[in-house]
C-alpha cells in the first residue's frame, strides 16, 4: 500500500521488470511521468509523514538506484582497466619484437663471421682429379 499519489512498491518493481525494449514509446512515457513524480514527492514529502510501507518503497528503491549506479561505475572502471591492459600488452609485445628482431640481427652477423666474413652461404663445390694407382706384381714363393 502506498501513500496516496505516490507509486506503489509493486508497480515500480514492475516497471522495473518489464525490459524497456519490450515496452512501447505510451508505456515508457507515462512510467517516466509517473516516477518524475514519484521522485519529487518522496523528496518534498517528510518523513515522518510516510506510512511504513511507503518508507521501505522510498528505501527500496534507493538501494536500488544506489546499485545502479555502482554497477556503472565499476563497468566503466572495468572499461579503463581493459584499455589500459591492451595499450600495456601492446606495448610488451612491440618491444618483444623489437628484441626477436635484434637477436636476429645479431645472429645474422655472427653466422657471417662464421662463414668468413659473409653472411652469405658458400656454394662452390670441391672434386678430386687425382688418380689412384694400384700395383700388379707377382708374388713368389
């Protein structure tokens, strides 16, 4: 039960309820006329005057207001800290291929010395032109 002209504690949880996709431009209005209204006279109105169920139904949806709210800010919170992982992980990984392509690099020159001063790979070939030769003697006994 509600004080009179004020929103009942079921229909604003109703309203709550119902995803606003689901609810047509007529319906919407009229529940943010309503909850406007609502807002200003549990602020206008003393406490003192407010039944008990009225006092819960203004506490109620404070605390969920309050929630709300909280939730945004921790998305948003979650949304800096994301973004500031990504720039930190893009950076790791620039820097580590800056540093693939240095020890690259280095090896690169280190084979060169290896090979005589070139990095490049030798492909002459070596033959044997030599004869063997074999030798035929008789053996006496």
């Amino acid at each position: 039960m509600s004080d009179a002209g004020r929103k009942s504690l079921s229909d604003s949880l109703k309203e709550t309820a119902k995803p606003d996709s689901q609810k047509g431009y007529v319906e919407s209005l009229g529940e943010s006329v309503t909850s406007t209204y609502d807002k200003g006279a549990s602020l206008l109105q003393p406490e003192s005057e407010k039944s008990n169920s009225q006092k819960v139904a203004d506490g109620v949806k404070a605390d969920y207001k309050n929630a709300a709210s909280s939730v945004e800010d921790t998305k948003e919170q979650q949304k800096k800290d994301s973004n500031s992982l990504l720039n930190q992980a893009s950076n790791i990984a620039g820097q580590t291929a800056e540093t693939v392509g240095a020890y690259a690099e280095s090896a690169k020159e280190y084979v060169g010395e290896l090979l005589g001063g070139s990095s490049t790979t030798n492909t002459g070939s070596a033959t044997n032109t030599g004869s063997a030769t074999t030798s035929t003697g008789s053996n006496k006994f």
